[in-house]
C-alpha cells in the first residue's frame, strides 16, 4: 500500500511584478529528495493580496543540483485569491518528472490581474500531500 506524505509549509508573502500571463514561481521549501515522489496534490490558503483578483496556482520545481532548476511546473487551474482556502483535488502522477531528476520543492505561481509591471504581494499558506514511489 502507497504511503501519503503531507509537508504543511508556513505563511509566506509571494509575490510578482511580472506583466505577462505566466506570472511569478514562488518557492516555499527547502529541496527534498524528488526519486521518491511519486503522486502529488497541493492546496493552499491566500490572503490580502495587494490589487483585487489576484491568481494563484501551486507548483513545483525539480533539479538535479540547488543552483540548475530543470524545469518549473503547475499543477491545477488558477484560481483567485479573494476565494482563501484552495483544497486540493484528487492526486496527479508526477513521478515521470520526479524520477528523473535529484531535487524538488514546492511553491505558488501568482499572476498579476492587473497586466502592469507593479509589485503585488499575496500571503499564502501552502501544504504538500504526496505519494512515495
């Protein structure tokens, strides 16, 4: 039987000053060990966000060493901030991205609704349940 690990990381103010439609990676974690990752879901809490509507998204970064990101990933819709408590959906199979590499760790996509290149902040609260393979 699969084991589910779950990782509560605390408050952090993301951010993004980004005008584009990608928006900002936020990393909320240390790296942890990515072979043994093997299904993921993700939800989080967000709160006082600086402009109205801003979006958030859970994410993750694998690496094979702490200074060479490999490659930035999302994980379900976007969604508003103003909404608070995201819970996460049903689990997704990552381990063909996880198995690959050394390194992972979570964080918040948040996008800027307004289209400018000012900086907006949101205070997001994260937690990781995930599946060793």
């Amino acid at each position: 039987m699969a084991r589910i690990r779950r990782i509560d990381l605390g408050w952090a103010t993301c951010y993004t000053n980004s005008p584009n439609g990608d928006g900002q990676f936020n990393p909320m974690q240390v790296y942890i060990r990515a072979p043994g990752i093997g299904k993921i879901r993700m939800g989080w809490e967000a709160h006082g966000e600086s402009v109205a509507n801003m979006i958030s998204r859970p994410g993750f970064q694998v690496a094979d060493v702490e200074n060479n990101i490999v490659s930035t990933n999302t994980l379900g819709a976007d969604t508003q901030t103003s909404n608070g408590v995201k819970f996460p959906s049903a689990m997704t199979d990552i381990s063909t991205t996880t198995q690959a590499r050394q390194l992972f760790r979570g964080g918040i996509w948040v996008k800027n609704p307004a289209g400018n290149s000012n900086l907006n902040t949101v205070r997001v609260h994260l937690w990781i349940e995930y599946e060793e393979c």
